[in-house]
C-alpha cells in the first residue's frame, strides 16, 4: 500500500475551455484546484504536489523533470468549444501524448478532454474520445478520481462524480495551487463554479453531459473566494455554470435571493477584489421570468465591476435551425432579454467608464438545418439590435464541433465544411457592419481602462488587456515594457479591438505617435504640440493647435523647470 505522504505528485495543466468553464491564461480553470485539493484530502502534503502549465512545459525543458520524476501525473486540460488565444495556447494532442511518453510514474488523464479531441484544436471537427496513452483515464470528475486512485495505492479508481461535500473542501484546500501559476498574483483571474449541469439539452452542447443543475450554495463558493484571496487572488469569475440567472432556484427560474447572498458573499470576504465579473446568462430565462430577472441583473451589477458580459446563447436566429437543434430561444426572445438587460444593468459607473453589465451573443454555425439564409437572418438580428440603440459587449461566431453523445454527433461536421467560405465571408461583414459601430457605443473615445496590462508588441504597437469576461484587446503606439499595467483612455476602434493611449496623457513628454493618436491631431497637429512644449495647462496647447483636447490629457511641469 502506498503511503500518500510519500507521493510526489505533478498536475500539468493544459488549459480547458467548455460552453461553461474557461482556462486558459490569463484564467485558471476549477480543474487543478479542486484536483489539487482533493489530493490533500486524500493525505498527499501540499509540499509534494506540483504544478506546471503546459506553457510552462513548453518554455523550460528542465519542468519536465518534474513530470517524469512523479509518482503520479495527472493531465488537465480538454477543448469542447473553440477559441482564439492570446495569454497561453492550449494543448495540442500530441503534446499531451508527450506528457504520458515522459511520466515514468502512474498517470491520470482528466477534464474535458474525457469528451473528445480531435487532430487539432479547431472548429468544424469531429471529436473522438482517445485515451493519449494514459493509464488510467478519469471518466467522471478528475478531482475524485485523484482522491480515490490515492487511496486506493495507486491501484485504481470507480468513475463517480464529487458531490458537494467534497468540493466545498477540495475548493478551499486547493487554493494554494494558484501561487505555483506563472500569472500569479497580479494577473490571473480563478474562474468560479456556481453549478453544473443544465435543464436544457441543445444539439451540440456538452454541458448536459453533467446532468440537471447542481448548484453549490453561497457559503462553499464564497468560503472557495475566501482562501483564493487569502493566496493573493484580486480577480474572479462566476463562469462556471450554464445559467447564472438561475443561480440557486429550480435550475430554470431566478431566485434573487440566492444571488444576493452569493455576491453580498464574495465582497464582504475579498474586499479589495480587482474583478468581479460572470459568463453565462439563459435568455430565455429573462424572457420566462422578467421581474425576478431585472431583479437579479440589478444585484449582479451592484456588486460587480465594469465592463462585466453575460454571454447569451442566441446560437442561431434562423426558425429552422432552432427546431432541429433543440435551441431554447427565438429571436424575437433574445431580443427582449437584450433590451432587459441593457435597462437594468447596461449603465455606466461614471460617464468615463465601461458599463456595467451588458449581453454578449454567441453564434454556432455548422448545425443541422443550416442553409445560406441563416446567415442572413443572424445578421438581420444583429442590425435590429443596433438600430435599436442597444448595446452588446461582444458578438462571438464560431464553428460546431461533434462529441459523441450529443445530437450534433450525428450530423457531424459536413454543414461547417459546406459552408465554410460562406461562414468567412459572413464573419467579415458581421466585423465591420456590426461590431466595429458597436465598439464605438460601448467603449466611445475617451472611455477610460484601468489596469491594462501589457502582453505583446507588434509592428510598433504594444497590445494589452484589463482582466474580465471578454476584455478588450487595447493596442498602445509605440513599444512599451511588457507586464506592466498602465491605465489607458480609448481614442479609435477596429473590428475586435480599441487603439488608446496611456491616461492621463502628459502633453509634455508624451511620444509623437501618442499625441497623433488623439482625435482631431494627427501627425501635423501632433508636430506643432512637440515642437512648442513645454506648457503649463492642457488648455495652453489648445490654444497652441486651436482645438479641443480630450480630458483626459494633462501638462504636468518638466522636470528641473521653475
């Protein structure tokens, strides 16, 4: 039998995203910590247990030695919804191959990836479920499975499902493993499990694969936050669920109440969060239940922080569509939960700040019944919601992707592959007739956001993100120091993305490339400003140009001056 205080054990993380959870950088997925903390439930000392991204992997050759030396190593990650990156890439299957070939101890593979993989990790793919060469592999929750294997010696495990017990104390004794993560402390964001499940079951969704909704109740969650923040974690989620809304009730109706305890909850124990946002909203909950909604939605946006997103699943506006693949709303209905929630949470803390709370519609193409009609009736509905003058924070299109045991597993992918110059051509128009006039309602020039951080540079310009649901990419003139965090105000919109420059703007040392990014200047205005520096006020240098500056810029008096 083996003593699981003398286990050495490496969780290797290779990042997870699902209808309902997200985990790649900058997030960290509820996989490792709760896996963490159920291995010291089972007796294994936190000090003997070790974490690695698979990014991490990737950059330093020598990590690896902590992989083969384990006792035990147990793979984290899986695919069920594809996705573009930028702060981490998630494995690929050969990697994680890679990961079985060099563990010489016993290893556990677990997460989404139970459901499938396919050759990449891409849209419009049948998915397949392999084992990548491990010898044992979690089919039901990989944290349990990791309890019972250690238990066990080593042996083996039964595939169940944690209950709640269980992971109110897997939540909090795992929380220590967010200080091994590259991103902690300043930016990480720990996506948080309310529940699993869903009452519904669309076509292509693996998210009913958990069964009905299961909900944690407040004081578990909030006991989770307690020790993440205690682990020096600013920034949270509630991401993990199909159906926030409906948080606490029946697993379809809101209960307004629940939602209070929870939020009310989470900022009396981390008072000095930086982030406080949420991912899935029904609306056809909304639209079942309005009053109790509004409500809700009002709660939601007294607690969180700006620039929150409720991703609604609207997958396809087109009637045909809808019938064939269960969908649970029509268009008409997405429509009135829009509007419901641009009224009740859509305002703005201060005029030069994000709103709080706003829809995000998710797009699915490749569904059965798909003809090229939908993807007129998809952009039809997206045009009346901004002719309307409603806001929504992000339009997200992609690809199905087929896993067995689901409907969508039957059609497969041969819509998508049909349609797929038509999806191309779609998404283009969708970027520049929608979104691009939508960014400018949201984020309108000189909206002001803090704590960009800084992550690439590309052709002169540095790209950064605040942390959140569904940030906006912010491109910076110029090559700044990456990892730093700069507060930035918005001067111009692409498609996907804001330009802006750091705020305030000191007229007298900012860059050329900087002042020509201010609205009105350009490269002219921008010399006449450089060579007649320095000034006292920022109302000096208007009259200097004879235009108005935004106000966010500022004169600050050189250094050494009288």
């Amino acid at each position: 039998m083996t003593d699981p205080t003398t286990l050495d054990v490496t969780l290797v993380d290779g990042y997870v995203d699902e209808p309902a959870h997200f985990g790649v950088p900058p997030y960290v997925s509820t996989y490792p910590r709760f896996t963490a903390g159920a291995l010291v439930d089972a007796g294994v000392p936190e000090e003997r247990i070790t974490y690695h991204t698979i990014d991490e992997l990737r950059d330093e050759k020598a990590n690896w030695r902590d992989v083969a030396g384990a006792d035990l190593t147990i793979y984290l990650g899986g695919m069920t919804v594809p996705g573009k990156y930028v702060g981490g890439t998630p494995a690929e299957p050969d990697e994680v191959k890679e990961v079985a070939w060099v563990a010489e101890g016993t290893t556990l593979l677990g997460g989404p990836v139970r459901f499938g993989v396919g050759e990449e990790n891409a849209g419009g793919q049948e998915m397949k479920r392999k084992d990548l060469d491990f010898e044992f592999v979690a089919k039901g929750d990989v944290e349990a499975a990791a309890h019972d294997l250690v238990e066990s010696g080593l042996e083996g495990f039964g595939n169940r499902m944690r209950d709640v017990e269980e992971v109110t104390r897997w939540a909090r004794e795992g929380a220590f493993v967010v200080e091994s993560h590259p991103n902690h402390p300043d930016y990480l964001i720990c996506e948080i499990e309310t529940s699993r499940g869903c009452a519904y079951r669309c076509s292509f969704c693996t998210e009913p694969l958990y069964g009905n909704p299961s909900f944690r109740p407040p004081e578990s969650i909030v006991r989770e936050v307690e020790a993440l923040y205690e682990a020096g974690v600013r920034h949270f989620r509630l991401g993990r669920q199909a159906d926030l809304l409906a948080y606490g009730g029946d697993g379809e109706a809101p209960n307004p109440e629940a939602l209070r305890d929870l939020y009310g909850g989470i900022r009396e124990v981390a008072p000095d969060l930086g982030t406080l946002h949420l991912d899935n909203i029904n609306p056809i909950t909304i639209v079942r239940w309005p009053e109790e909604s509004r409500e809700g939605l009002e709660i939601i946006a007294e607690h969180n922080t700006p620039g929150d997103t409720a991703a609604f699943g609207l997958e396809s506006a087109d009637p045909v569509v809808q019938e064939q693949n269960d969908l649970n709303v029509t268009a008409d209905e997405c429509f009135r939960a829009v509007e419901i929630v641009n009224e009740a949470a859509g305002w703005r803390p201060s005029e030069d700040r994000l709103p709080k709370l706003l829809p995000g519609i998710n797009l699915l193409h490749g569904l059965a019944g798909e003809r090229e009609e939908t993807y007129e009736l998809n952009k039809q509905f997206l045009h009346r919601v901004y002719d309307a003058g409603l806001s929504l924070r992000r339009v997200n299109i992609r690809q199905v992707m087929a896993f067995a045991g689901t409907k969508m597993n039957e059609t497969g992918t041969a819509i998508a592959d049909d349609h797929k110059k038509l999806f191309k051509r779609y998404k283009r128009e969708v970027r520049e007739e929608i979104d691009n006039p939508m960014l400018g309602r949201v984020a309108p020039v000189g909206t002001l956001l803090p704590d960009v951080h800084l992550e690439y540079h590309q052709d002169g310009t540095t790209f950064g993100r605040q942390l959140g649901t569904y940030p906006l990419l912010v491109g910076i003139p110029g090559e700044h120091p990456l990892g730093e965090t700069v507060d930035i105000a918005v001067t111009d919109h692409g498609y996907r993305s804001v330009s802006g420059v750091p705020a305030p703007l000191d007229l007298n040392a900012a860059s050329m490339d900087e002042l020509a990014a201010l609205p009105g200047l350009g490269k002219q205005r921008a010399g006449t400003l450089v060579v007649n520096r320095p000034y006292g006020s920022p109302d000096e240098a208007s009259d200097t140009l004879g235009v108005d500056l935004p106000s966010f810029a500022t004169a600050r008096t050189p250094e050494g001056a009288d």
